[in-house]
C-alpha cells in the first residue's frame, strides 16, 4: 500500500473532540535561532493553547546555543530544557536527533509533534495539520509534512526549491532500499508527528538521520502504511551553506545503511574531508562527522514509565 497523502485542513473543535484524553506535546529543537524561535512558539502558544487547547506541552529544546535562542523561547512561552542538561548521566552528544531523543525524557504527550525553529515562513495549521491523522486513525503511526519548500537567500528573496540532501541522497536510497516509501515528497521534512508508544521503541541518530530513521523504522516495525504525509502549503527556513550539507548527507546515509544491514561494523564518527582553495591551492577541511545513534529510551535506565 502507498504512502498515503492527506488533506491538511481540519476543523479545530472536531480535533479537540477526537483529541479526548490523549496527552500532545510539541517539541522545538533549537540551536542559535533567537532571531526565529519566538514568532514560532508564540504562534503555536496562541493558536493551540490558549485558543484552542490542542497541545497540552510547548517545549523548546535548546542545543548548545550561544545567542538568547532559550531566553526569547521561555519568554514567547515555552518550557525550555537545555540539551545537555537532559540526563547528562547517559554522557554528551549534540544534533538535532539528540535533542528529540531527550524529548522523551522530559516531555509526557502520548503524541509527540516536532517543529523545526528555523521557519520564516509558515502556518500555526502544520501543527493541526501533523496532529490529524494521528488523532483520528489509529492505524497512523507517523506523519510526514509536504509543502513548497522555496529556499530563500540572505535578503530573504527566493533562490531555489530546497531539499537539495532529500533529491541528492534519500530520495536516491528509498528508491534502492525502500521503493514502498518513494511516495514521501519529503522525508527529511523538519516538521513530523508521532506517537510515543512507537518512537520511544526506536534507536535514535543523534544528527540529521533522525527524520529517515523515524520512517524506516516505523516501516520496518509496523508496514508502510502506518507512515502519512500531510500537505501543510508552503514552508520556508533559513539557508544552509553548501558545505554544511555533507555532514547532515553523511548523517542520512549511515542512518539508512544501518537499517538496511550495510553498516553493522561502522564506527560512530566518520571524517568527511571538503576542500577550500587557499593561498597555496585546495585546501583539505576535515571535519568529524559524528554517527552515533541512541538506544531505544524504553531500554534506558531512568526512563519515565519504562516500557509500555
């Protein structure tokens, strides 16, 4: 069975009714973004708690930053937990999959919605929109957002479509390993819902491979079918360097050769080495890549509830 697409308007107060006791939380990963995050929590604050209350948790996950990113959350009103403050006991990692992976740890919603806080432009409806499905089919286990995704340059005027790693490197390994799923417009999409009872059982990369191991593993576990997509509209984020594009390329590829049973013996760094012309020619920038993944957090000790 395909992937299966669908409508992403949904009436707020039929949400509400099908929501019942179900416990929501959304979760915004953030690193350096104080020029962003604000207008995101405070749109979501207004729109599904206060207004209407759909979420029961706003959290800000704040990795590592060195600008105001946790003071302008807390102040638009988010809780705000420090990464590595998040059982420090399991030792350090940083990326985007080890802060949602620590969302686990300090968050209670039996359905867990992500928001990336990086979005210039965007609709309070993605959370709406990503919370359906789960809300009102059981059957559903994870929902993918799909939007036009304009890549906007530094004057904020559109360059391009983005999703450059999506068509270069997962799109390419679903349709090698996965054709089930080719179906996904955006795999790698930042904004994804999911049930707890379903993430929480999953190992977790802690960089960018988390979106396509989510996917894959939700597959795996539970056939393709219990994967949604939902068309949000339109979505635009901050642009990314080229060169910061083949770490998180990196990151995607070992999540999936490690699903697909190419990877068992892999170290959890890789080096990728980019090149840079200097005074004397190409220069070699190394960089460290860090692979690693988290254990299921039901198999960690500590964990809130244990297994369920």
């Amino acid at each position: 069975m395909p992937v299966r697409t669908l409508a992403g308007g949904h009436d707020a107060q039929e949400l509400l009714a099908a929501k019942g006791d179900t416990v929501v939380t959304v979760v915004v990963p953030a690193r350096d973004e104080e020029a962003t995050v604000g207008d995101v929590v405070s749109g979501i604050r207004r729109a599904w708690v206060d207004r209407v209350p759909l979420v029961d948790e706003l959290v800000v996950l704040d990795s590592d930053s060195t600008d105001a990113t946790a003071a302008v959350a807390a102040a638009a009103g988010a809780t705000v937990h420090a990464a590595a403050d998040v059982r420090p006991d399991l030792g350090p990692a940083r990326g985007k999959g080890e802060a949602l992976w620590k969302s686990l740890h300090v968050t209670r919603g039996d359905v867990l919605v992500f928001v990336d806080a990086d979005l210039v432009e965007w609709d309070v409806g993605f959370v709406s929109g990503l919370l359906a499905p789960l809300l009102t089919d059981p059957t559903v286990a994870l929902v993918k957002a799909v939007y036009d995704r304009p890549l906007l340059d530094a004057a904020g005027h559109e360059a391009e479509t983005g999703g450059r790693v999506t068509e270069l490197v997962a799109r390419p390994l679903l349709a090698l390993h996965r054709p089930d799923l080719a179906g996904l417009v955006q795999p790698l999409a930042g904004e994804w819902a999911v049930r707890r009872s379903v993430f929480e059982r999953f190992s977790v990369p802690v960089g960018y491979g988390v979106e396509i191991a989510a996917v894959l593993d939700t597959a795996a576990a539970l056939g393709a079918d219990a994967v949604a997509q939902v068309d949000l509209g339109r979505r635009a984020h901050r642009h990314h360097r080229h060169d910061t594009l083949g770490p998180m390329a990196v990151q995607v590829l070992s999540a999936v050769e490690r699903r697909v049973g190419r990877a068992a013996e892999r170290p959890d760094t890789a080096v990728l080495v980019q090149y840079e012309r200097g005074p004397s020619g190409f220069e070699a920038r190394p960089r460290d890549v860090d692979l690693a993944e988290r254990p299921p957090a039901v198999s960690t000790p500590g964990y809130p509830g244990g297994a369920r």
